[in-house]
C-alpha cells in the first residue's frame, strides 16, 4: 500500500485578493510571479504548520484548475466557447475552442514543481493535473474543432497524450502523489448530463465511460513508480461555490472502482447530493478511500462529532484503515475561490488535521 495520507487536501487553496487584482488588471509578469513566489511561501508554511499530511502550491499559478494545461499547449481559441444547455435552459461556457492541432510547448507544471520542491523540501509534496475527459465537453465545437479532430474521442485521446506525458515526467522526477482531478464521470450519475451526452454529442453514456476510464488509466500507467502514489479526485462542480451535478456513485461504482488503475480515490461526500456509502463496498481492498466530508463551499465549520460519525458509517464498508479524510474539493477551482475567508479554509484544514489524529493516530 502507498503511504495513507489520512490528513489529505485536493490541492487549490484561495488566492489572496491582490492577487487576483494583479490578474484582472493585467500587471506586469514579473509582478504577478513576485506576488505567486511570496503567498505560495506563505501557504507552504501555514499547511506545514498545520500537519497536513500533502504540502500542495495552492494552484496559485493558475487560473483555473486546468489552466495549466491551457497554458502549455497551442491551439486554443479562447474568443470562443461551447454553451452547454439542458431542458432549454442554459448552464455555462468556458472559453478555449480547439480550433487546430494541439502543439506543447512546454511542461505543463514546469513553472510549479521547482518552487514547491524547494520551499517544501522535508514534506511530501502532491501535483494536480487536470483530468484528459475535461476538455471534449468544454473544447470541441462541431463545425471547428472537427476540421481537426474529426471526433470528441480523437480530442480526448489527444489530450491524453499530454497528460500521460507530464505525469511520466513528474514521476520520474519522484513527485510524492499525483493526482488527476475532476474527470467528466459525475455526467454518468446525472440523468440531465446523459441526456445531454446524448443529445449534444450523439454518443451513449455507458460507452462513452468506458473511454474515459482508459483514458485515465492511460494516464495513471505512466506514473507507476514504487513510491509514487497515484489517486483520482471526482467532482460535482466547484467553481466559487456552485456546483452541476448531483447523485451518488451507485450507478458506475462497480466499474469505477473496480477498473480505475489507482491507489486512492478522493470522493465528494459533503452534502445529500452525494449519496451515501454503500458503493464503496465495491472498492477493492489494499486502497484509500478519502472521504471528503468537509465543506470547502460553505464557510460554517463542521462538527468533528460528526466527522467522526461519518467516518464510523463508511468504515462499514471500507476498512477504517483504509480510509482517510479530506475537503469535498479545493478551495479555488478557479481563481476568484469559493466564498468563505482564508480564516474559514484554515479551520477547516486544522479540523482535517485534527480529526485524522484522533481516528487514526
């Protein structure tokens, strides 16, 4: 088993606001950077202080979750996007249309891993990469992206050349824990989001999961090292504290936890849209379960009483020991972060912290 991390975190942390100033008001690169370097400082510091059991760079590089990989890699038009709508109602668009051959031009975490290595040197440190099955939903417009890549699938597997490669590249750099996060398998469990698989992109659900955990396991294959932990973290939609979709893992829990080639899985269970633990009987034993029992949406903080209590009903169907405990998700999928304080996010992190103690030692 790989090391058990049971006082986990999913990675982003909130940006501070003249941070994010900086941004919105174009300033200078250097600037920016100088901003980055000082509050990534300050944030290694605070988690070690904590006892979190990962250090991560808080993400404060990017714009988003998978920005990195945005801006990495050519062929993205970002004056365009795909409107996504179900029952006629529209729900969102993210810029970034693939609109020709995807061309890297660089590590996608090349200007992360260096400063976090060595302002965290002593703690283990985790890496975030955007799941491949992300950007067909977000980047292929028919009529554009297939002039280049004729199907969705031909896109994903693209960006999944990508992917494979950084995470080949972080694991021989002996990156402690690499996690890909926020694949499109919350689309399986939400019957409005298969009707719009079907509809919008004429494919079936069911094999369309089927690709997309090859994909993934493409992925984490290239990882494989001894002591290098590899781990999945599925959300249901976090940007500043909304979310879009909603059900629990029963629908694709056989084939998900049975298939998915990794040695933990960080999973939402902060609210009633979640569902409850019975599928998590279908995790096979020898992995971690991190039960993301703490909000990183609402401010209020949490009763560890019933932290505690949750952890006791999911130990029913994973043993205790092989489970640990973390937020539902980042503080900041995107930039501007979720709406609570740095105040709320650090009590929730110390509660983290504090609760693992107790449970596991």
């Amino acid at each position: 088993m790989q090391h058990a991390y049971r006082a986990d975190q999913v990675g982003s942390l909130l940006r501070p606001a003249e941070l994010v100033d900086a941004r919105h008001n174009d300033a200078p690169a250097d600037t920016v950077q100088a901003l980055e370097d000082r509050h990534i400082t300050r944030l290694i510091e605070r988690q070690r202080a904590l006892g979190l059991d990962v250090v991560t760079d808080g993400e404060l590089r990017r714009s988003n979750f998978m920005s990195d990989l945005w801006d990495a890699v050519d062929g993205f038009d970002f004056g365009d996007a795909v409107a996504r709508s179900w029952s006629g109602a529209k729900v969102s668009s993210v810029t970034g249309v693939v609109n020709r051959k995807l061309v890297q031009r660089r590590p996608l975490t090349g200007g992360e891993l260096p400063f976090l290595r060595q302002h965290a040197s002593g703690a283990r440190v985790k890496m975030t990469l955007p799941s491949a099955t992300q950007f067909p939903a977000i980047a292929f417009k028919r009529g554009i992206t297939d002039q280049v890549y004729p199907t969705p699938s031909d896109l994903l597997w693209a960006i999944a050349d990508i992917i494979q490669g950084e995470m080949r590249m972080l694991a021989d750099a002996g990156v402690d824990y690499l996690q890909i996060d926020a694949p499109r398998y919350s689309y399986y469990i939400d019957p409005k989001w298969r009707d719009w698989l079907r509809n919008e992109f004429g494919v079936d659900p069911d094999q369309s999961l089927d690709e997309a955990v090859k994909v993934d396991n493409a992925c984490f294959d290239a990882a494989r090292r001894a002591g290098v932990t590899v781990a999945i973290h599925l959300c249901r939609g976090n940007n500043q504290s909304h979310w879009y979709a909603e059900g629990g893992y029963d629908a694709i829990a056989d084939k998900l936890f049975g298939e998915l080639r990794v040695d933990r899985f960080l999973l939402e269970y902060d609210d009633q849209r979640s569902g409850g633990f019975e599928p998590l009987r279908f995790v096979p034993r020898g992995k971690i379960v991190v039960l993301g029992l703490v909000s990183s949406k609402l401010a209020q903080l949490e009763s560890a009483d019933t932290l505690r209590r949750r952890i006791d009903e999911a130990s029913k169907f994973v043993p205790l020991d092989e489970l640990a405990l973390s937020p539902q998700c980042g503080f900041a999928s995107t930039m501007e972060g979720n709406r609570l304080s740095e105040d709320d996010q650090w009590a929730k992190l110390r509660l983290v912290v504090d609760t693992a103690r107790a449970v596991w030692g």
